[in-house]
C-alpha cells in the first residue's frame, strides 16, 4: 500500500476515533467527570439481595430502606448478574448517583473463611494505597494490585472529607492489601 493509500485509509478511522472520543467516553451528559469527586457523576454503591424482574433488577439493601431497580450498563455481563440472583448470596451494586443503571455488580464484601476486616476512619487514599486509622492505630492497604477496580478512590475521597468510617477487607495471608471496602 503507497503511503497516500495510507493516508486515505487512516485519515477517516482517526477521524472517527476522536469523534467516538469526544461524544461517547470521558464524562457524563453534564460535562463532569465519571468518577471524579461530587455530583451527579460519581460512583456510589449498594450492597442487599439483588432479584431479577424481567430487564431489571432490584436490589434490597441489606441496612434496610426501599429497594432500588437498576437496569445492567453495558460494561456488566447479564450471565455475571444472573450467577449473583441465583446464588442468593449478598451483591453489591456500584452506580452513578441519582442514575438506575449499574455500573458494576458483584459479591458484596464480606469476612470469613481466610477474610479479615479493618474499620476506621479515612486518612488518605490515592490509586495505589489507603490509609484507615481504627481501634489498632493506623494501617495502610495497598489496593494497587488485582482487586484495585474494588475500590473507588473519588467515593472513599468522600468519607474522608465526611469523616465516616468504611470497612477495609483483606486476607489473612496477605494483611497489608485491601481486596474490597464497604461503608461501615
């Protein structure tokens, strides 16, 4: 292929690139950052018995309160939410504030069989670590390795502003990397 063959080739699929850039990734409708701090684009979750009614699914939280209805984004395998309602074991569901559509579902966390956890309050948190300060003093978790995506660092950014505590979990065997958090 000549280099101008090239040219015309590449030139739309760049082209189309950035377009698919600018309109579909990068930010909710209202222009803030997914994930980024406050508003009506952060990640929050939910933990309770999930159920399927049809396209949807209804997540009753295990603190109490209504249950809420989500329908699956499209980064969520249906066979993953399947498993989890026929399993019956407690899920956690992570959206968008003040959106239906979950952004992720899985097990929600728990201790138990080679699981510990850690509550205490937020010190700091970034990407690669977490800070908790609780009854044993400070301890930090690294979340940098394979289960970093169950942490959201804008949402747990948040209770430390607040000062709410979260539940830090982490194997017995391995006591210095979180696996999983959950609001205390």
């Amino acid at each position: 292929m000549s280099p101008t063959s090239r040219h015309h080739v590449l030139r739309p699929l760049v082209i189309a690139v950035a377009a698919f850039v600018a309109v579909g990734c990068g930010g909710s409708d209202d222009g803030s950052d997914v994930g980024g701090g406050s508003g009506p684009a952060s990640l929050t979750h939910l933990d309770g018995t999930l159920t399927q009614q049809g396209e949807t699914y209804v997540l009753t939280p295990k603190e109490g309160g209504e249950p809420k209805e989500f329908t699956l984004g499209p980064e969520v395998p249906a066979a993953q939410a399947a498993a989890i309602v026929s399993s019956g074991e407690p899920a956690r569901v992570t959206y968008r504030e003040g959106e239906t559509v979950a952004a992720s579902i899985g097990p929600a966390p728990k201790a138990g069989e080679g699981v510990e956890a850690y509550e205490g309050l937020v010190v700091s948190v970034d990407d690669a670590a977490i800070v908790i300060s609780g009854d044993d003093g400070e301890r930090t978790f690294d979340i940098s390795g394979a289960d970093a995506g169950a942490f959201d660092s804008a949402h747990l950014e948040e209770h430390q502003q607040a000062g709410e505590a979260i539940r830090v979990y982490f194997r017995s065997d391995a006591p210095d990397a979180g696996i999983s958090y959950e609001d205390a």
